[in-house]
C-alpha cells in the first residue's frame, strides 16, 4: 500500500513537471507579445505626441511677438490664403504672419529637422552617443568660411549670398577630407571621428587668427553668425534646405536597417551581407551635406543634433527607421521652443537661438547621461 501511494505521488511530480516544462515557454512568448505590443503603442503615442506638441508650439511661435494675436488667428493667417471666403484675417496679421513670423518658424522647423536627423545617423554610424557633423568638422569649416566673407569681404560668390556661399563650400571641405581620410585609411569609426576632430582644430585656429585682426565691428558679426540665430529666415531659403532635407531623409530611410546591422558591429554586419564601407560613407555624406546646407544660412546651432537623438533614443529604442521620423520631430520642436525663449526672454530684444539651445541642451544632456548610469547600476 506505501509502495502504491508512493509510486502514484512519483507520477504526479512527473506529470506536474511535464505540464510545467509544456507551458513555460508558451508563457514566455505570451509574455514577449505583450511587451512588444506596449513598445508599439508607446512609440505611436509618442510619434503622435511629437506631430500634436509639434503644431502647437509652432502656432505659439507665431502668435508671438511685438503684434501679437492669439493661437487660433495664427493658423487663421495661413489658412485664410488658401480659403479666403472661411477664415476672415486682418492684414496687419496676414503680414506679420506672412512676412515675418512663418518663414522664421519654418527655417527652426527644417533645421531642427535636419540637425536631429545628421545626429542620428552619424551615432548610428560611428557607434558613438557623441559623434555629429559637428564633431566631423562642418561647423568649424562653415564658421571659417563665414569669417573670411565677414572680414576679407571675399568668397566664392559676391553679394548678398557672400557669407553663404562661403559658409558652404568650408563646411564641406570635412567631407573631402574625411572621404580621403578613409581611402587611405579605412573607413573604421575611430578615423573618421579623429580626422574630423582634427580638422575642427585646424578650422578653429584659423577662424581665431582671423579674428585676431580683424577690426571690433567684423568680430562681433564673425561671433554672433557663429553662435546661430534664426533672424536672417527668409522665404527664398527654404526650398534649398527641404529640398536637400527630403533627399538626405529618404536616403537614410532606405538604409536604416542596415544602420541598425551595423550596430553589431563591422565584422557582423559584413557576414550578413551589409557592404559596411559603402553605407558609412553614404550616410556621412547625406549628414553632412544637409547640416553643411542649413549652417551655411543658420549659422552654427548647436546641441539639436545631439541631444535630440538622445531623448528619442529613450522612449522609441535604438531602430533607426522610427528613430530617424521621431528624432525629426523632436529636433523641429526643441528649436523652436528654443525660438520662442530667445525672442520673449528678454523681449524685445532678440537673443541668438544657439546660445539658447546650448544652455537646454547641455543640462538636458547631463541628466540623461546620470539617468542612464543610474538604470545601468
């Protein structure tokens, strides 16, 4: 009778063990499904968060200012062009909006856009949280060309496109370089990252000796376009920096994922077919040349490129192809916030937007670096 009782407990352990072994890794993969169903929704709600913080902060942005008007006839303004006979608008807004206040907001929209967007692609590319176009030299090579343009009074165009024109052609000198740089060299990360660093130096050193004797009035134009600003928006510009803009997006588009292989590291990602040295070298160019095309009429702006990236990184995760829409989004936001710090600080003068950026940005930064060391431990 023992022996029974104990044969039949040794067969329910078993079956109890069986059952056990059938049903853990179905939990496992319930539990998977649902993890992954609540990253999806977080990032829709924060790509949705993105869009609707996004149009109100720009109608904030033009309801701002010396004439101000609310919200609402902000949007009028805009809308009352496309369908006069709905939105009845005064001209005194209709102007301000128009002339004044769109173009500026558009400008922080496409450059923050950008900005975020070179940021992104170039962490993803080098594997480090602090690389950008302008650690690869870009600005130090538009601030250059700006300074020659401000001080000599030549450059490769005359006229009104004087410092632009300058601006552009120095901040894609890096790019020549680094590109030389990697057929010698290779295109491994550490290079690219050194050569650009180095350039940075050599760009800087110039730009100072430049200034050194340059006379009061050239150095304080040489510092503020340095430093960025948004006041020198215009209408003209804005299809220059879109255009590139939606050419450099697709682009990274199409390689996001092998952005995301990359991630791995070199060797990995060339075993699962990625031409590595190609792509890096593409998404350098496309990341240079659009903040090479929005420095040239901003000036240099910094921290949106770092730092958006960053706070996207945290709430959507590291696949590049909602990092890239989402790091847009993000960077379109944090300068025109910015925007609207600088010109209503200390109303009605106008500070420059970099400065204002720089000091968002670098205490953002700090925190999210402790942040993280914190969730590591």
């Amino acid at each position: 009778m023992a022996e029974t009782t104990k044969e039949g407990s040794n067969v329910m352990v078993v079956k109890r063990r069986v059952v056990t072994a059938y049903n853990t890794p179905q939990d496992g993969v319930t539990e998977e499904k649902r993890k992954y169903r609540r990253l999806l929704l977080r990032r829709s709600l924060f790509l949705i968060f993105c869009v609707i913080l996004l149009l109100t902060v720009a109608g904030v942005s033009l309801a701002l200012g010396s004439a101000e008007m609310s919200f609402f006839d902000a949007y009028a303004a805009i809308f009352g062009r496309f369908f006069p006979n709905i939105f009845h608008v005064t001209p005194l807004a209709d102007t301000v909006v128009w002339t004044l206040r769109l173009p500026r907001m558009l400008l922080a929209v496409l450059a923050g856009a950008a900005f975020a967007m070179a940021g992104s692609t170039t962490q993803a590319i080098l594997r480090n949280p602090l690389a950008t176009p302008y650690t690869l030299g870009v600005s130090a090579g538009a601030a250059l060309g700006a300074a020659i343009g401000i001080i000599v009074g030549r450059g490769v165009t005359d006229g009104p496109l004087l410092i632009v024109g300058n601006s552009f052609v120095f901040s894609i000198i890096p790019i020549f370089v680094i590109l030389l740089m990697i057929k010698r060299r290779g295109a491994s990360p550490e290079t690219i990252i050194l050569s650009g660093i180095a350039i940075m130096y050599i760009f800087s050193a110039c730009t100072t000796l430049l200034q050194y004797f340059a006379e009061s009035n050239a150095v304080s134009a040489t510092v503020f376009w340095a430093i960025g600003d948004l006041s020198r928006a215009a209408w003209w510009q804005l299809p220059y920096i879109l255009s590139v803009f939606i050419l450099c997006f697709i682009i990274n588009l199409r390689l996001a994922w092998d952005l995301n292989i990359m991630k791995m590291g070199d060797d990995s990602a060339k075993s699962l077919g990625v031409e590595v040295d190609r792509v890096r070298i593409i998404v350098l160019l496309t990341a240079c040349l659009s903040t090479a095309v929005v420095v040239s009429f901003t000036g240099a702006i910094g921290f949106i490129c770092l730092v958006a990236p960053h706070i996207c990184r945290a709430v959507v995760g590291g696949d590049e192809r909602l990092l890239l829409v989402s790091s847009s989004l993000f960077g379109a936001i944090l300068l025109i916030f910015a925007d609207i710090i600088a010109r209503r600080l200390i109303a009605p003068i106008v500070l420059p937007v970099g400065a204002i950026t720089a000091f968002l940005g670098g205490p953002l930064l700090l925190y999210l670096l402790i942040r993280r060391r914190r969730v590591n431990q």
